[in-house]
C-alpha cells in the first residue's frame, strides 16, 4: 500500500512545518491523482447536460454519466442500473428511503427499528417521517464495547415494524455488524431492511444479493471520490412502486396541462428518483475512484486497515490516561479508533495533534445517542484508509505520549 502514497498529491504536504498525517478518514477521505484527472478531463473535454440534447457533449456527458452508475452497480453487485439512484450521498440516500418508501408505507402503529449506534442520518430521517405518520421508532441496545446487542435487536422486530435500518460499520467505533444475521431477522418477519453502508462501501467488499439488502446507502466522499455525489441501491420492485421524492427535470416522462388539469407520468428507474441536473462530474470521479479501490483490491484494503488498526490499539495500550473505547478485538472492527485523553477535552486533544500536522476528528461524530451510552461528551477519533503507514502510526503514539506528559 506504501507505492499508493504517491498517487495523492495532498500527502506531500506540510502543516505547521510536518508532514501531513491524515487520520480523519471516517469523515472524508483523500483523492488520488486518477480521480482528480478524471474530473478535470470531464470539464475540459466533454462537459454538457445529460439526457436531454442530441449533441456530441451531451451524449458524451451522458454515456461518462452512466458509466460511473454502471460501475458503481457492479461494485456492490446490484442487479442492475435500475437499483442504483444517484443522490448527494448516504443522509440524501436514506431521506429519500424515508420520505418516500416511509410516506405510502408507514402509518399509526407501525414501528422503525434502529439502533443507538446509528449516526443521525439514519436516526432524524426516521424521526420526521415517523413523528409526521404517527408511527414509532424503537432503538436496540448496545453492548458497553459498542457491539449491537443482537438478542434485543431481534427482541425488538415484532409484527408491527416495517423497516429495520442499520449501519453496516459504526462511525464512532468501527464496529462492524452482521448485517446479514440482522436482514434475515426482519426478512422472516415481513419487514425491510435498509443498511447505512457509509463506513463499509469504502472499506470491504459488498455484494447486496448475498447480504440480501433491500436498500443500502453510501457516500462518494468516503471512498477516494468527490463530495456531492452517492448512491442509494434499492431492490427494483421495492423502487419500482415507491412514489417520487423530488420533482422535476429528468424524474417525468410527460406532463400536460391540456383541459386544466395538469397530468404527469414519471420517468423509469432510476431517473424517476433522480430530479434536476444530476452531479454528472461527480458520477465521472466516483468511477474514477471505484476503479483505483478494484485495482488495490478490496481484500486488501480491508487487511490494510485491521493491521493498523491492531498495531495502534497496541501502541495506545502502552498509555496510562489514554482510554479507547469500542471493542478489544479488533476482528470485530475496521479502522476507526474513538479514544480520550484524562482530563482533557476531544477538540483540545484534536488541536494539539493539529499542532504537529496529525488531522484527528473530534466531537461526537454526529453519533450522539452512542456517546450517551458511553457516557461521554464527546472522544477524539483516529480513523485510517489504504494510504495510512505504521510510521504515522508511530508519529502518532508518539505526540499521544507527549501530551499525556501535560
Ligand atoms: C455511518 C454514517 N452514516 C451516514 C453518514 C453521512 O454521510 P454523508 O454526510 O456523506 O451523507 C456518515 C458520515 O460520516 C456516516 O459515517
């Protein structure tokens, strides 16, 4: 993984006079030169409108456009095109689900199960539809080590739940759930199942048919692309009999006002959900993106990721008032490390590493009700991608030592 450094052009900087070292990779990870290019390439030699012009640009901005749809669709092997809508990312991904899927199917009584580890985009979206229909959403359990508590999540699942949402790994601890031991439970029980795959598309390989998702939702920025463009992957016939989410643009297929009513069909999957100009830049650099984690090798992202993850949760042992949180065993997890330093606050802690150019996150992670259970305001958070070192791990531990000295 060590050769890959070199494809991105921001690890050659300095901050504060060092090298730059990004731990941050759970909120927005880096671009590599291929990505970059190919946006670049878009807008200098092929930019126009898609689907609606008979000329050259616009066909060639729409053939680059699909190309990153049917790219993506083979990524996490959906079934077709028609499964997989483009929206800004995961929160846009799991608000379409909500507001459309949830306004024809949810009504007084029936109940959403989530979980007290999802992050708010799998929790607010719920929340509104559920408060606006009258229906009830439910949180499973989570253990102390931050693992689901899977015998209470499945206790919750009762005749009246219509949709099962939760994240395939958690932002804050890395815990990554066994989406399909949970899917199987709310399948045997007549309700769907929606995944939150921000923090696994990037990181594993995933095959939606074997893990038997019906919706699963995931964001570009996550997975060496460029912000503003993501995907929901939804099984057709569930789609295909969802209404509209937004409209306008490339979602109708006629409208006429002749005789004073107006009429409006809409368009087939997957443009019926997807309203306006799309991100057609953004499509080209998720390709773009896609195709530089295929030729790494998924596998090996993956092992990449634990061992680092192995090597700094050693490293951080070492420490007598550094705590990290989430499980021990680190074949339960991927690399997201949330930790805190005694007597000290996340955002101090994130500023002292920023002194010495180590990019940490800090807060509570948009994952409130998680730091709740912990009973924490807030943690620091070290989170790693393929283009991570254990000499950057090394770095790290070391400023970690020294501002236990404080
Ligand atoms: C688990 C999880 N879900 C949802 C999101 C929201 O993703 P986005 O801001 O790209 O929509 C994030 C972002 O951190 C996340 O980690």
């Amino acid at each position: 993984m060590q050769a890959l450094r070199q494809d991105f052009p921001i690890l050659q900087r300095k901050i504060n006079g060092y090298p730059l070292i990004y731990f941050d990779n759970a909120a927005t990870t880096q671009k590599p030169r291929q990505v970059i290019d190919a946006i670049t390439d878009y807008y200098m030699n092929h930019n126009g409108n898609v689907h609606r012009g008979v000329h050259t640009l616009s066909a060639e901005a729409t053939d680059l456009y699909e190309r990153g749809r049917e790219c993506a669709v083979e990524f996490i092997n959906a079934k077709s095109t028609h499964e997989l809508i483009f929206t800004r990312g995961t929160t846009e991904a799991i608000n379409l689900v909500a507001y459309s899927w949830g306004m024809q199917n949810l009504n007084r009584g029936d109940e959403v199960l989530v979980t007290l580890m999802e992050h708010h985009s799998n929790i607010v979206p719920w929340e509104l539809i559920a408060r606006s229909k009258g229906a009830t959403i439910k949180y499973a359990r989570v253990n102390g080590d931050g693992t689901l508590d899977y015998e209470d999540y499945e206790s919750k699942i009762t005749k009246n739940t219509k949709i099962c949402c939760l994240s395939h790994v958690s932002n804050v601890t890395g815990v990554i759930n066994d989406v399909k031991r949970v899917g199987k439970a709310a399948h045997d029980n007549g309700a769907l199942m929606l995944v939150d795959g921000a923090q696994s598309v990037p990181h594993m390989k995933i095959d939606v048919q074997d893990l038997d998702m019906d919706f699963l939702a995931f964001s570009g920025h996550k997975m060496l692309g460029p912000t503003g463009i993501g995907a929901l992957f939804g099984k057709e016939d569930i789609l295909e009999k969802m209404p509209p989410f937004q409209g306008g643009g490339e979602m109708i297929r006629e409208v006429s006002v002749a005789g004073g009513n107006c009429s409006v069909s809409y368009n087939e999957l997957p443009y019926k959900f997807e309203a306006g100009t799309p991100d057609i830049s953004g499509s080209v650099g998720l390709r773009a993106a896609i195709k530089y984690l295929e030729a790494a090798g998924m596998d090996k992202v993956l092992s990449h990721e634990k061992e680092l993850t192995e090597y700094a949760a050693k490293r951080m042992k070492e420490l007598q008032k550094v705590t990290v949180y989430g499980p021990s065993d680190v074949s339960k997890k991927c690399g997201i490390i949330p930790f805190a330093v005694k007597s000290m606050s996340s955002h101090d802690t994130a500023l002292f590493f920023d002194n010495y150019g180590i990019m940490l996150r800090s807060g509570y992670h948009c994952a409130q009700p998680l730091h709740e259970l912990f009973k924490l305001t807030s943690s620091a958070r070290a989170s790693f991608y393929l283009y991570n070192t254990k000499e950057e791990i090394d770095r790290f531990a070391e400023i970690l030592g020294e501002l236990e000295k404080l």
